[in-house]
C-alpha cells in the first residue's frame, strides 16, 4: 500500500494541501489585480458619468432659466388670445326630478375658430 501511494500520478491525501508552482501563484495575483484594476476603472467610469450627468443638468437648468426670466408670458398669452375666435354656447334647462325638486341639466358647446373668420 504505501507503494500505491508513492506512485506517480497518484493524488496526495485529501488533508494535506497541493502545492502550488510560481506560475500557478503569479497567475491569481495577476488575476487579482486585473480584477482590481477593472473594478477601479469602472467604479471611476461611473463617478465621471454621474458627474457628466449633474453637469449636463445644470447647464440645461441655467439655460432654461435665463430662457423663462427673458420671456414675457403676459405679452406672448396676450398675442395669442387677441388673434382667437372662442365660441361657447351653453344651454340650461330645468327638469322636475322624481322627488318634485328642480335638477339643472347643461349642454356645453365650445368651439375655436382660426383669426379672420
């Protein structure tokens, strides 16, 4: 029997740990690295989109701003209305309800007509 264990090819007994080579070492630290350098790059990837994004943001947010305070909305409201036609008929009529109360009913008609008509 120890002759079988002391066979090549023969695995070593499963408490005792395999020893690894140089190669098989350098190749998980490697591995660790390379798996550290990509989280770091894409971790910094996001922070810089996220930062893009808020800049983005603001600038939009500055612009519209500067874009509403230099509008007059009275005056362009104004403009607006003046040149439109607003048509509203409505009628109402009373009708005796079961209980000898008066209901209201209404019909509403509204129409917009385009200036020069």
């Amino acid at each position: 029997m120890a002759d079988d264990a002391n066979k090549k090819g023969s695995s070593p007994p499963e408490d005792v740990a395999p020893e690894l080579t140089p190669e098989e070492t350098t190749g998980r630290t490697d591995d660790r690295r390379i798996s550290d350098f990509v989280r770091r790059a894409v971790s910094a990837g996001v922070g810089a989109a996220r930062n893009s994004k808020e800049d983005i943001m603001r600038a939009a947010a500055n612009e519209v701003r500067s874009w509403l305070e230099h509008l007059n909305l009275n005056d362009e409201l104004a403009k607006a209305l003046s040149k439109m036609v607003i048509e509203v008929k409505t009628e109402i009529r009373f009708r005796p309800s079961e209980d000898g109360r008066m209901v209201p009913e209404t019909t509403n008609e509204v129409k917009v007509k385009p200036p020069g008509q």
